[in-house]
C-alpha cells in the first residue's frame, strides 16, 4: 500500500509572514535584474506615529474656548537667534524642500501660489530657485545641498532664509537620485548636468564636514547675506539628540529634523525602509536636546515626515516643535494619487496611466519614472500640463486651511488661546513604543516606560 | 567637532614661554571645542625611581576644595614614597619616590572618585569642562614649561560633555592622544580590546583611538607600525596628535577632511586645526607653513 | 589709485565684507587692502563687484567664497574651500590652498600658485582652476563642467564620477577615479591650456600636458556593467 503524504486542507494557503508574497517578488526580482528597486514617497512600513496619540481634552479642570470669538493664534517666528529678518509665517505649517526637477515648473508655482495666499513659506530642492517659485512664493527657504545643484549668491540674497542640508528622512547619509528620465532640458541646464543622464549623487557636503566645519559655513552665509536672513539645518533623523545640539553649537537659527517616513522622489527602497528613525521619536529628542542646551525658544525646531492631518500638526507642536513641513501631503493635496486630474475644465480619468505603470490609485509610488499620471512629480511636456498653477494651488490652499482648522480646533479643546502652547501634557499614548519614544503616559496610566518616576 | 594644537620649542629659553605661547593658541580654538578644553605637557623627567601622577578632584564632593594635604599626610602615613603634591584647584601632580601602582591602588581604594589623568616620568595632563580661557585660567595654563605639549577643545558629538571625556587620553606611561574627527567603528573596537585586559574609562570614541594604540605599543609595536595598524583597524574620520616623552606625531587620515596646518622654523614646531592658531607665534611670517599629507606620520623630535 | 585699507586687527571681517557688499557701480575699479588676515575666515566673501582685493598675509576657509566678478589675491595661503562657488572673477592664492579649492565653482578662474590639498575642484561647475604645484587626491571629483589645468601631479582617484569637465595634467597621476580616461589631446585642447596658463601667470609648454576626461560609462545606471551606485 503507498503510504500518502498528510496534508493539512486549510495550510495549503497560509502565507509565511517572513518569507511572504511581497517578499519571494522581491527575491525574485533582484534574481532577475542584478537591481536594487528605486521609487518615490517615504517609508511605508508601519512605525509608532502620532496615530498613537491622543489629546487630553478639556474637562472639569481645563476649560475650552470658543469656536470664532475666542482667538487661536497661530503666527509663528522662525530665525530669532541671530538673523535680522527672521521669517513671520501666518500659520505653523510649511512646505518642505522639494526639487524642481522632482516636481515640475507648474507644481512649484502653485505650492507658491497657495503659500503666499495662507501666509506661509515654500522650500527649493536638490535643483535650485526656479523663477516660478521666487515669483510666486512670497517666503522662500533656499537649500544648500551637498550636490549645490544650480546653487548662486543672487539667489543665496533673494531667499527669505537658507537652508543646510546635511540629510532627509528618507535616507539619512544619501544624497539627491534623479534618474535620466526626468534630466530634461531646463533641468539638465539648471543643475549643469548633459541632458538625459542618470544625476549622480554627492553625499557629504564638498566644502564642509562636521560640525566644527559647519559653524564655519554658516558664518560664510551670514556674512554674504550680512547676517540678514535665517539659517535653518535640516538633518534626517538619526542620532537626532546629538544632531540637534550640534546644529545649535554650530550656529543654526533653526533645526529641521525629518523623520523616517519623510518622502523623496526617488532613491533605493531598502534605504527608504531600514535606514533613520520614526518622526515620533526623533522629535522628543530633538526638544530635549534643545532643552538640556537652554535653547528653546531661541532656536526653534521644525519637524517633517508623515505630518499628514491638522491633528498631526498639533501633536507635533504639542511635543515643542515650532513648526512642521509638509512635502508629500502636499503633493496628494496636488492629486498625487488620485484616480483622476484636472485639465482644460474638466475631470479626466488617470486610471490608463496607474495601469501603465503597473500600479493604481492608492498604491502608487512612481515618482521615480517622471510618468506622474497626474502630472505633479514629471518634466513631460504634455503630463505636466495634468497640474495648472490655478487649479493646484486652489487644492494646495484649502488642504492648508483645513490643516490650520484642525490644528485651532484642537487647540480649542484643550485650552489654548495660542496653538505654540499646546505642550505634552495635553497628550497620551495609545501603545507602549509611542509612550516610549514620545515621552507621554500610556492613557489611563501614569507610566512611561523607561523613565524612572 | 574639535580643536587641536600642539607646540614642541626647540631652545631651552623657549622651554620658560611654552605655556605662555600656547595659551592663545588654544584660545584660538574655542569655536571649534566651546566645551572642554585639556592638555598634556612634557617637561623636566624625573627620576627613574620616581613617578608623577596628573590626578582631577572634579568629581570628588569637595572639587575645588579638595583636602590635597590631607590625602599628602594620608598617603605618606600608608607607604613610604614621599608623595609631594603640586595642587591647583581641583587638580594636583603628585610626584612619588616607589611603585607607582602601589600608590594607584591605594588612591583607587580609599579615594574612588579621585580621578587619575596621567602617569609618566615627564607627562602633567590637565583636562576640564568650561571654555578654553577658563580652563587656561583655572589651571595657569601660561606659566606651563616644558619642551612640548598636546592641547585640544572640545565640542562633544556623540558622548556627553564631562571632564573625562575631554582629551587629551593617555594609554601606559607618558604617552597622550587628542582627536578632531569622529570615528565610525568604536565600539567595535573597545568589543575587541576589553577581552584583552584593556580597561576603559569613557565611551568616548577617541579613547577607543588610544587605547588601540595602547595595546599595540603593549605588544611590542613601535608607534610607527601601531599606527599602521590603526589605519586598518580605525574607520572614521581623524586627525589625531600625539605625544610621548620625546616626540610629538600627527597623522591624518586617507579622507583627510578634518584640518590640520603645521609651522616650523628653527624655534619651534607648532600644529593646529587652523592657521588662526598659528598667527600670533613669534616670527610665523618667516616659519614654514604647510598642511600634512593623509595617511603620512609626521614625527618631531623634542 | 590708492588703496583701501582693512587691518582685522582693529576691524572685523564683517565689517571688511559690508564695506565690499556695497554699491557694485561705486566700488567699480577700487583697490583694498586687508593687512592682519591672520587666519581669518569668510574674508571677502560674496563680492559683487569689479573691485580688486590683496589679503596680505594667510586666509582661513572660503576666502573669496561665491565670488563674482571681482579679483581676490591672497598673499599667503588659502584655507579650505577657497573661491567656493565662484561665480565670475578671479581668485588668485600665492601660497598653497587647502582642500576643496575652487568646490562647485560656476564660473571665473582661480589660480593657486603653490599646491593644492584634497578635492580640489570638488563638483566643478564650470569654472576654470589652473595649480602651479600638485594636488592632492580626490580632485575633481564630480566635476561636472569646467576646466582644470595642473602643473604638478596629482594624488590618488582623479577626476572620480567625473561629468564634462576636462582636466589637463603635466605630472604623475598617482591613480585615475571611476570613468576617468585619458584622451588624445587636440589642437583645441593646447589651445585651451595655453590660455589658462597664461591668463594664470605660468609658463609651461601646453603639449607637456595630459588630457583627462569622462569615459561616460556611467552615465546610466545598468546591472551589466558592475557598477557601484
């Protein structure tokens, strides 16, 4: 008699969690290819966020204020320390560094449209200042990036505040990928590169390594700009504690500090995913190493990566950060993902273009290929003209002023008649590693792990 | 991250001023090292029955106010090595006649949060938080003599801003080490070392630097072929300088990104991260002022 | 003309730098002094202005840094990142210059009569930087545009990642960078050498010089060519 094997009927289909489906692709394609993968947006792995969170609403022992009546302010002031012009926004929300290059021309014209109109401030990227951007954003943070793409003294002077950056969160210690694709004319020219090459990235500064290096850049800057405009340092979170005090040891008016789900339009997915920290983490170190150098409020802190909803926004300041910045939200704001875009007055399905690519709405993270179906993170002539300067920073505006609502809102509830005195006593966690990395009880609990009473 | 400076005369009237002209060298650097500042100097040997030990009462209760006579009395009281203490604050050099272990163990002991700098026939090390001009000013830095010293200042990177963790180390005997740069792989290499016998102070990553060096001359290495091996072995960015009874040795790096430019003329040797330091020494205009090589080994004979 | 004076010894570098920040048609053809340099970092750093300055004496970092159209010549020796960002002008070290020389710089000549450290013209962006001396490893890396001219050797990995600038070299080549090659030099090509070295100062013969350029081999990202990015 042949002896059968015993099958389990039900385990015929259960998947392995570590060797899963997405996993075997993964093997398989490297097998294929000899290739790592390169995309866009930021880690899409689940890490403790501000999603763990929640605010102490008011009660019997704190008292709410008034929807209209009530003030909430909201203006923020970034550049006190040494700058004679420090940057007045209107509202803590910013748009953060993204390239022209990354984003095209019509992009960069409306995030300045709606950010001039909501009394805010836009950032260039690794491609430099395009005129579009200078001309329509009325508060402009120029970067200073390792690869000093298109970098000059007339728009160093023309910038509202500099911006130095040593990383982002998507891939702290990697520098800017810009695949051939996207090398068009107008940004081959800008970043002194031969059209249609794949744009080779610089990691490390040329001119300057290490903070006691650093103090002497920023001096350069002061000194050009005779000590006229803000200096900002904006680092991916890594060793954010030590970072941040370095940042101020070396003179920095302003820390920017984004966290490991911060987007990029294209660089390796294994650094994306296993390379810096959760913004969550980052942002109680970066408040205590400004706290421990007596410094807050002096410098102020700006904090990006993941910042997706007003509630974010204020659980962000709610830890101390002065302000965040907003890069792929805005971009979704745009139409990133949507399964449709406007053009010549009318609603026209993107569904053809998602499949193109082999992905859909809600999945797709291609920015890399410059085959946006919306037209936003493109150079093609004729996917670019998906996003008109008008319509886009229509959406960008209202995203902006929804962001600010929920931000006042809450702060509402909880007492306050400024959202900068929001502070982390308003909140608690939802689970023990966002207890921990935040600093803030588990609800219904005054425990917070690893913190001695 | 760093400053260092390093000054070696060749004139036995410049040995009188060495402290004199280094003080604004350090000062020099307070940019790039706000927050400690140290330094070793070597000066008149003593007797080779006889020791020195650098010895740092920050961490004691008593600090400034430390009982340096008391401990005089204590010590003389348990052996017999005619302990003599040169104080300054919270910091004194006691020179002893005998085991200078004996006496170590004996301080380790009765006086555990008395903190040993430095051992050595010639080396005096100081090392404090504070600016360099306080550190220079708690410990009269401008009336130092000898014939060289290593200096540094420090702005921490990854450890924490405490006396100990200033520079310069030392590893045996009249031998010290300062450190701009930051090393990659430090950790790695105390994991390496401590099952070896090699003891650790800090979590500095410099110390990981100089207690590598440590061992090798331990083993037998000369200090050129220690430091050979250190390029191998030590990942990261450095300039390191170093001094021992007679000479002072620099070397840079394959990446050379930390700075460091050298004067010389027939009266002294001077190194620092930056001219800035340099630009006040006597006759500088006519010295010969160049930058050192990566991966070279400049050696300067007191 | 006269001469300006600025003794950083009494007076600062910012106030050195406001002075030359001011109106580009009124400091037209001025000449200034800075005497006491000492070290001293970011002097006459974003010049805007056809104006000469003589630094007299040792310069700290990015002297002359984001230049435009001005001519800086430092007596002494130049610290690291040294006419950084250039944009037009002329920045001319007499002594030795320290890493990063001439790094990203767009446009203008920077001349260094002594050596040069590492990574000299580091990212080049298209202007031009002729050594009298050697230079040290890791020069042009990524240079992108531009041209550089070098009397002496030069260290380890040159002109690494290299884009479109050409460097010319008249000594030993201690080891080439990724996609660096040498290349047949053309008449244009002595052209080009003959007045760089003339517009710095130097006299060498241009055919004693080597052509160095992009092999473009790493233009594009391809699995088969086993590349490392």
């Amino acid at each position: 008699m042949d002896a059968k094997p015993v099958q389990f009927v039900r385990m015929q289909h259960e998947e392995s969690h570590g060797y899963d489906r997405k996993t075997i692709d993964y093997i398989h394609s490297a097998a294929q290819r000899g290739l790592y993968e390169i995309r866009g947006l930021g880690a899409k792995r689940h890490v403790p966020h501000f999603d763990d969170l929640l605010f102490l609403g008011a009660s019997l022992s704190r008292y709410p204020l008034e929807g209209y009546r009530e003030k909430c302010s909201t203006q923020t002031v970034l550049g006190t320390r040494f700058a004679k012009k420090p940057v007045v926004l209107d509202i803590p929300v910013t748009i953060a560094g993204m390239s022209f290059g990354a984003l095209s021309a019509n992009v960069k014209e409306a995030l300045g449209q709606a950010a001039t109109a909501m009394g805010t401030s836009t950032t260039t990227g690794d491609g430099g200042m395009t005129q579009e951007e200078r001309r329509s954003s009325k508060t402009l943070v120029y970067q200073c990036l390792p690869s000093r793409y298109g970098f000059n003294p007339d728009d160093v002077r023309r910038a509202d505040a500099i911006e130095i950056v040593i990383g982002q969160g998507a891939k702290p210690g990697g520098g800017g990928m810009l695949l051939g694709q996207k090398v068009n004319p107008r940004v081959a020219a800008m970043r002194t590169l031969p059209a249609g090459v794949d744009q080779r990235s610089a990691s490390r500064h040329p001119d300057w390594t290490g903070p006691d290096d650093l103090a002497i850049k920023i001096q350069e800057l002061r000194e050009i700009t005779d000590w006229n405009t803000p200096v900002y340092v904006k680092v991916g979170a890594t060793r954010t504690f030590n970072d941040v005090k370095l940042a101020v040891h070396a003179g920095a008016d302003v820390v920017v500090i984004d966290g490991m789900q911060g987007g990029t339009a294209a660089t390796q997915t294994c650094f994306i995913e296993n390379v810096g920290i959760p913004t969550l983490a980052a942002v109680r170190q970066a408040v205590d190493a400004l706290e421990d150098l007596n410094m807050k409020g002096q410098v102020q802190l700006i904090v990006s990566g993941g910042i997706r909803t007003g509630a974010d926004v204020a659980k962000a300041l709610a830890l101390g950060a002065d302000a965040v910045a907003i890069g792929q939200g805005m971009l979704m704001a745009l139409g990133c993902n949507s399964d449709s875009y406007f053009q010549n007055g009318a609603l026209h399905s993107a569904a053809a273009d998602y499949a193109a690519l082999g992905t859909s709405p809600g999945f797709c993270h291609h920015c890399h290929t410059g085959k946006c179906p919306v037209g936003v993170t493109t150079q093609d002539a004729a996917l670019e003209q998906r996003v008109q300067p008008d319509e886009g920073s229509r959406r960008v505006r209202n995203y902006l002023k929804t962001l600010n609502m929920e931000l006042t809102t809450i702060a509402r509830a909880c007492g306050k008649q400024n959202v900068h005195h929001l502070e982390p006593e308003d909140l608690v966690a939802l689970t023990v590693e966002a207890a921990a990395m935040a600093r803030v009880p588990l609800a219904g609990t005054s425990w917070i792990p690893g913190w001695s009473n | 991250m760093c400053g260092i400076v390093g000054l070696l005369v060749k004139t036995p009237a410049l040995r009188e001023r060495l402290g004199e002209l280094m003080v604004p060298m350090l000062i020099g650097m307070t940019e790039r090292g706000p927050d400690s500042a140290g330094l070793a100097v070597f000066g008149k040997e003593v007797d080779a029955g006889q020791r020195k030990l650098s010895l740092y009462a920050g961490f004691t209760d008593e600090g400034a106010q430390f009982p340096w006579a008391a401990l005089a009395d204590a010590l003389n009281h348990a052996m017999d090595v005619t302990a003599r203490f040169d104080v300054k604050g919270n910091h004194a050099v006691l020179t002893l006649q005998g085991d200078a272990e004996r006496v170590k163990l004996w301080l380790r002991e009765h006086y555990p949060k008395l903190y040993l700098l430095s051992t050595g026939r010639s080396i005096d090390l100081y090392k404090d938080i504070g600016s360099p001009a306080e550190v220079a000013a708690r410990y009269d830095f401008a009336n130092l003599k000898g014939s060289h010293l290593v200096g540094h200042t420090r702005m921490a990177t990854e450890s924490a801003v405490t006396p100990d963790r200033a520079h310069p180390f030392t590893a045996g005997e009249d031998f010290c080490l300062v450190h701009n740069g930051s090393l990659s792989n430090p950790y790695g290499v105390r994991r390496k070392l401590e099952p070896l016998g090699i003891h650790f102070d800090t979590d500095n990553d410099t110390e990981a630097a100089c207690r590598f060096i440590e061992w090798r001359l331990r083993e037998g290495d000369a200090l050129p072929e220690a430091l050979q091996k250190g390029f191998e072995e030590l990942d990261g960015f450095y300039t390191f300088l170093m001094g021992t009874t007679t000479e002072l040795a620099l070397i840079r790096d394959p990446f050379a990104c930390k700075p460091a430019v050298v004067a010389e003329n027939d009266d002294y040797v001077a190194i620092a991260s930056e001219f800035r330091s340099l630009a006040h020494l006597p006759d500088i205009r006519n010295a010969k002022v160049f930058e050192p090589a990566p991966e070279e080994m400049y050696v300067w004979k007191a | 003309m006269e001469s300006l004076n600025f003794d950083l010894e009494t007076q600062t570098v910012r106030d050195l730098n406001q002075y030359l920040h001011g109106d580009a048609a009124a400091l037209a053809g001025q000449r200034i002094a800075v005497t006491s340099p000492n070290g001293a970092h970011n002097i006459a750093v974003g010049v805007d202005a056809e104006l000469h300055v003589t630094i007299k004496g040792h310069a700290g970092y990015y002297a002359g840094g984001m230049n435009q159209q001005a001519t800086i010549v430092i007596e002494g020796s130049a610290g690291t990142g040294v006419a950084e960002n250039m944009m037009s002008g002329k920045v001319h070290v007499r002594g030795f210059a320290s890493n990063g020389a001439g790094a990203s710089a767009h446009g203008g000549l920077l001349v260094i009569d002594g050596d040069a450290g590492l990574r000299c013209g580091i990212s080049l962006k298209g202007g031009d930087i002729v050594v009298g001396g050697s230079v040290g490893s890791f020069s042009a890396f990524m240079a992108q545009a531009g041209r550089m001219v070098i009397c002496g050797d030069a260290g380890d990995a040159l002109g690494d990642s290299l884009y479109e600038a050409v460097l010319y070299v008249r000594g030993a080549v201690k080891s080439l960078g990724a996609d660096a090659q040498y290349e047949p030099v053309s008449d244009a090509d002595l052209d080009a050498v003959r007045l760089l070295l003339a517009a710095a100062g130097l006299d060498h013969d241009p055919a004693s010089f080597k052509r160095i350029a992009s092999a473009r081999t790493l233009y594009h990202w391809n699995a088969d060519a086993n590349q490392e990015y």
